[in-house]
C-alpha cells in the first residue's frame, strides 16, 4: 500500500497518468493503470491528470480522528503554505477551527524552516567539492533516492522542515505527544513512512482532508473569533513555500548572475536540472528545488481557482503580517538544545533489466514498426519515443496496446472484417429465411397481413398462435420489421430446445460463479434485445418458475441475472408463439393465467396450410426460386401432375413442410424439372376422388404402393395403441412411443386422431 492508491473499478486506461508521470512509476495491467510504490516520488501529477478520479490520496482522516479521540494531546502543524490555500480565512479563524476540532495546540511549520536554517547556513558556508542540492522537499529527495541514486551523496544531510518541527516539539512535550503535519505536499506521506524519519510525525493531512473534516464537523470557520498561535513565532520561515524563498529564510544572498547559487521549481525544470546534475554539465555550489510549480504553493493537495502568482502575493503578505497573536510556551522558548536535526539518505534504486536489441526490434515489429520511419514518437502512449515504450514494455511497465497508430490501424482492420463477415451473415440469412414476406392471397393469409400491419408500429405484445409449421417465426419477423424497433435486434428462442435452469440463463443471464460452470458474468437474450424485439417460440412449454420470471420483466421492465441481486432495467418488445392450447393449460394448471392475460393482448392465428390451399402454387413456385438458389441449380419448374398431387394432401406439417419437400424434389430432379416421381410416395397414391371418410385412398396395385398403405395402417393402429394406454395424454404417448412429441402430434394429425377420444377409459368413443 501506499499514499497514491488506484480505485479499479474507475480506471479507463487513458494513460493520462503515464504521459504526466515524470518517472513513469505506472505500471498498465489488463484492466487499469496502477502506481508502482518502489518508483513513485509522490509528486502527485497523475491526481491531477486523471479525469475519472481514478488515482486517490490514501485517507489519513480516520487515523487522526482516532489520535484526536485518544488521551494524548495531538498537535496541529500548519504548513508552510497555509495562507495560500486557506485565502479565505483569517490565520486566527483557521487555529480556531483546529482547536474546535479537538487539537490541544497549532503551530506554524514555517517554525521548522527557521529551527534547520543554521544547519544550511553552515553547509552552504563551508568547504565542499561537490554541489549541495537541498534535501527539504520530499519529492526531490525520492527523485534522487530511487532514480538518481549517483546524486545521494549531494543531497544536504539535513531533515525537512517537517520533519523539524515534528523532533522539535517531541523533545519538548513529549514522546507521547502525537503531531499531525497539514500541507499541500503528498509526498509528505512518503517521507512519514520513511525510517530515517519515522516517529517525527505521526500523520500527514492535506488541505483537502482537512477542509473535509472542517465540513464533517459542522463548522463553519467565517464565524469563529480569532485564536492564538502556539510555538516559536517564525519571521523569514514564512517565505520559505514560494520559489527562491528558502534564499531568504536561510539568509543565502544571491544573485541573478551569480551562477554558484540556483533555484528552481517546477517537474520540467526540475528534471532537467537533475539530468544536468548527474551528468556534472553544471556544477553550482547550492541547488534549491522544488518539484511543485512556484515552490510549495503548487502542492496538489488541494485545488482552488487561485494562480500561482496569487497564492505567491499571499504568502508574501502572511510574512509582511507580523501581528498574529501568538500564545507560547516557556518550554518552546527554552535555550536547551534542539533534537538531532541530521539526516542520511539510502540507495532505494532498483535497475531494471535492460533490453538487447533483439528484444527492442521484435516488441516494434509487433506494433507495425519494420523501418525507422514507422516510428512515429507521438507521445501518445505516455512514452517520448516508440523506443522507450518498447524498454517499458519489455520491463512489464506498459503493453503494446498502449500505442495509439498501432491500434487504430489494428482497429480498422477489424473494422472491415467484421464489414465482411456481417454481409455474409445477412446473406445466410437471407438464405435461411428468405423475404420475410409472408406469401399469399387466400383470405385468410390476407387477414393476416392485416393484422401485421396494424400491430406491427405498436408497442403491444403479441401472441401468436397455430400448427407446427404454419410460419409463425416469419410473422414475428414481418410484425418487427412493420414495427419502430426494426433498426434494433430481433432475438428468437426456441423455448423446447433448452432445460429450465439453460433457458433461464440464457434469458435472463447469470453471475460469475451462480452455478457450477459459471466462470464469468453472462449477459441475458432480454438484455441484449434491449430496445428491440423478442421471439419466444413454443411459450407454451415453459416451465412455472420461468412463468412467474417472465412475468416480472412484461410488468416490471426489470430482470435479474441468476446470482444477481440488483435488477436491470430492459426496454423490449415480446412476441410469443405456441401451437398448443393455453386455456386448456390454464384450466389444468400447467400455465399461469395471469402470464396467459399478459401475453394474449393481441392475438394472431396462423391458419394451417389445408385451409389455404388457394395459395399453395404461389408458396410452390417461391419455395421453387429458394431451392435453385439455395443448391445453385436452375430449377425451371415444376410439373402440373405433382401439383394436383399437392392441393389433395393434408398437410401435417404445413408449410415447413411443403418447403422440404419441394427442396427434396429439386435435389432428385435429374432434367431440372420437379415431377411426381420426385414427390414422395404418398403423393403417387393421391387420386382424384376421396372415399366417404375424407381419407385419401389408392388404386396403385404395385408392389410399393401395397407396402406403403400397410405401412400407414400399421403405424394407425401404433398411435392408437400409446393413447389408449396413455388415457388420451398425448405427452406421455408420445414418451411411451419414444419419439418427439411434435412428431406425434403430426401423426395424429394426418391419421386423424384426438388424444381427447380415450380420456375416459382409454378406448375411443363410439
């Protein structure tokens, strides 16, 4: 853990973070950017650069409420740069506020600048060989600790003002005594942490934190009276945040052109006096830096709407106001000598592999980078040069996502591939379900089409109903297609296809680990129709439980995966069809009856193909044009004998399978003409005049013909033998014959049996 924490869930990998960075301590994950603790320096620049307030200052609010509701007495040192950051406020009104807080005293840090200053003055003075570079801001300490470690030995062996003050008032109150330090620097933290200084301070506040308690509390600190300082009064300490002021607060006179004596701030200047420092271009007798824009006063501890020339004025007026009361302490004013105020700096530096030239070449070549010139050195990764995000990417700090060329390149090929294979989609279907169009001019195929038609633009659920086969998917597509959702999803589910714990995943989706086989969250058919349209084919087969499921989200809008716990709200258009008898089912208990209300608001009824025969030479010849497209061979027609042959037929199987059989014919046609002989044999035995009964009869004496009509009656006889045993149930029939239950039901029909004639004692009624 450290000061600078990344909240996961915010992260977006913009890099923003990496490009502000002056030290690259990010590492990119998967997922999200991350700061890596061994190389931060605290600076704070990736806070400030992240938009989704990803990267977070570690929260040192509850460790000093907690030292405040404790028996020791905590003190408050106000920072340097207070007055720049609190401009709203009177000094006295900020100590006032402290103390309502529960803070026994509140001193000024500005007193620790004046308690180290001998301690310059008498480096600075001395004899030395190698240039001094001031040791009081934490970042630049870290800079040189973990990146520049060849400059450790020109760091002044001297504590931070912090850290000063924090010995200062320990050896005056106490070891006990806890001291809470309140300024704009977060690097700060880090140096709390660090053991050449740990126990000087026990926590670290931000402005920002403070402000936070300040509104917490209730307190409003306009209103307060003045209150009393307390400590040693400082004088030239309070220069001390803004750029060159330690010159001042030292008593180091400088000037312009005197080249023994530089001051800095800023990370750009910063970093490229560091550079020139340890390549020994430069060597002055004292360097003073500061890593925050104009000096302290650019900390990113808090943020406001004043410039860096404002706060500066203001710092400059808190050090002209000498008249703060102040309430000190004998003991502060005591003679006694100061704490130790040495420091010694460690080694921190961690190398990093560094990559061959081998290496380098094939992370490039895997971003599209062969020759030189395809470097482009955008910067956008976060890197200056292609060349240095190939080190980082080999040092497992950034990955080749990163670079910004490669992926848009990498994201229009996927782009036209996906151009691709959608139109080969469309064409698949288009060759699965041909022209949605529903085909006919029976009356009532024409009453139909109405009723799409009227339907299609409204928001109402519709159920449709009818025989296996009579074309209710291609209904549901025409009413989406009529309707104002038809530029958004049409999702279909076959509900027999699936068990119940599938389907219900599959409608509703599920949490990662709801269930054995569960590895990841899954997204639900409902949420992916959203703003569109589903098809819940065969409804009738559903099971109570998803009933009651499906009809939360028809009343409720809202759905919730399996393993979920909060609802998602969904925005879709039902459209479900059944070929059995729902009142039947809500009679016998088998359907909801308030699900059967939901759903039969607009009823559609699919009329079999028998009853439509009028249309049957039209579907022919469309379902014709399919077959030569679909098996790319020019059907030209189909003979008037087959076709005759066709409107005596009963059609079980309706209008599916009017289209296989005619796909059937056209594979066997050998002169690309469908015949009778192509047919199925039943269609040879089809004659012009019917017996009595309606059944269609033969006079084809060939050996074929005579095995086929004996067939036909044997598997009579097979069906009426599994509904007398089965009482009439046609479920459990069709369980006992071991075949599907939709098969059964074509059989019946073409035998003419009803499952309702062997209720009552299994045998049919007279």
């Amino acid at each position: 853990m450290g000061p600078i924490e990344t909240v996961r869930e915010r992260c977006r990998k913009c890099y923003s973070c990496v490009r502000n960075c002056p030290v690259k301590a990010i590492k990119v994950g998967p997922d999200w950017a991350e700061v890596i603790h061994a190389r931060c320096i605290g600076c704070g620049k990736c806070l400030k650069a992240c938009s989704q307030k990803a990267k977070v200052i570690a929260d040192c609010i509850e460790g000093t409420q907690r030292f405040l509701r404790g028996g020791a007495d905590v003190i408050a040192v106000l920072g340097c740069s207070y007055a720049a950051f609190f401009n709203d406020l009177r000094p006295g009104q900020l100590v006032a506020g402290l103390k309502k807080l529960g803070f026994a005293e509140v001193h000024e840090g500005s007193a620790g600048v004046e308690l180290i200053a001998q301690s310059y003055r008498g480096l600075i003075e001395g004899d030395q060989s190698a240039p001094l570079i001031s040791s009081h801001c934490p970042t630049i300490v870290d800079l040189i600790e973990r990146h520049y470690p060849q400059l450790l030995r020109n760091l002044m062996p001297v504590v931070s003002p912090m850290v000063a003050i924090g010995r200062f008032l320990k050896s005056r109150r106490g070891a006990q005594t806890r001291v809470i330090y309140i300024s704009s620097c977060i690097a700060g933290k880090f140096e709390m942490a660090s053991e050449e200084v740990a126990g000087a301070i026990d926590m670290v506040l931000t402005y920002r934190e403070l402000s936070q308690m300040f509104r917490e509390a209730g307190h409003d600190l306009t209103r307060l009276a003045d209150a009393a300082f307390d400590g040693r009064k400082p004088n030239h300490g309070r220069l001390f945040p803004i750029s060159g002021g330690p010159f001042q607060a030292f008593g180091v006179r400088n000037d312009f052109l005197n080249p023994d004596y530089i001051s800095t701030a800023g990370s750009e200047s910063s970093m490229e006096l560091i550079r020139d420092l340890a390549a020994r271009r430069i060597t002055p007798r004292w360097v003073d830096i500061r890593f925050c824009e104009g000096g302290c006063i650019g900390g990113p501890g808090k943020n406001n709407r004043l410039t860096t020339f404002a706060k500066r004025n203001l710092v400059i007026a808190s050090h002209q106001r000498q008249d703060l009361p102040y309430d000190t302490r004998s003991s502060y004013d005591d003679p006694s000598p100061l704490p130790d105020l040495r420091r010694r700096f460690t080694n921190k530096h961690k190398r990093l592999e560094p990559p061959n030239g081998e290496s380098i070449r094939q992370i490039l070549q895997a971003t599209n980078k062969f020759v030189e010139q395809d470097e482009f050195d955008c910067g956008a990764c976060g890197y200056p040069t292609c060349r240095e995000h190939a080190v980082a990417v080999y040092q497992g700090l950034a990955d080749t996502e990163m670079c910004l060329p490669f992926s848009i390149q990498r994201l229009e090929e996927d782009r036209v591939s996906l151009t691709q294979k959608y139109e080969l989609a469309q064409r698949a279907l288009a060759q699965e379900y041909g022209d949605p169009s529903i085909i006919g001019k029976d009356p009532h195929t024409l009453e139909v089409l109405k009723l799409i038609r009227q339907v299609g633009p409204t928001p109402t659920t519709v159920l449709i109903r009818g025989e296996s086969g009579t074309g209710k998917e291609l209904t549901a597509r025409a009413i989406h297609e009529h309707s104002n959702r038809a530029d958004k999803p049409l999702v279909t589910v076959n509900c027999t296809t699936l068990t119940d714990s599938l389907l219900e995943s599959e409608l509703f989706g599920h949490k990662k680990g709801s269930f054995t086989g569960a590895i990841a969250d899954k997204k639900g058919l409902f949420e992916a129709a959203n703003g569109g349209t589903i098809f819940l084919d065969e409804i009738g087969d559903i099971t109570p439980k998803l009933q009651a499921e499906l009809l939360r989200v028809l009343d409720s809008g809202e759905l919730k995966p399996v393993g979920g716990t909060l609802p998602i709200k969904v925005d879709v258009r039902l459209i479900a069809a059944t070929n059995r008898n729902l009142e039947e089912g809500v009679r016998e208990g088998w359907f909801r009856e308030d699900l059967f209300y939901r759903l039969n608001v607009f009823t559609i009824t699919m009329p079999p193909l028998r009853s439509r025969l009028d249309s049957l030479p039209q579907l022919v010849h469309h379902f014709l044009a399919a077959a030569s497209k679909r098996l790319n061979k020019p059907i030209r027609g189909i003979e008037d004998r087959a076709i005759a042959a066709m409107m005596r037929y009963p059609w079980p199987g309706n209008i599916r399978e009017l289209q296989n059989i005619i796909e059937r014919g056209s594979v066997l046609t050998q002169d690309n003409v469908i015949r009778l002989e192509n047919l199925p044999v039943i269609f040879a035995e089809l004659v012009l005049d019917q017996d009595g009964s309606g059944v269609p009869t033969s006079k084809d004496g060939t050996f074929r013909g005579q095995r086929e009509k004996h067939v036909q009656q044997v598997e009579k006889n097979l069906m009426r033998k599994y509904l007398e045993e089965a009482r009439g149930n046609v479920s459990l029939a069709a369980k006992k014959a071991n075949i599907p239950r939709r098969t059964f039901y074509r059989l019946l029909t073409r035998y003419g049996l009803k499952g309702a004639e062997f209720k009552k004692d299994g045998h049919p009624a007279k």
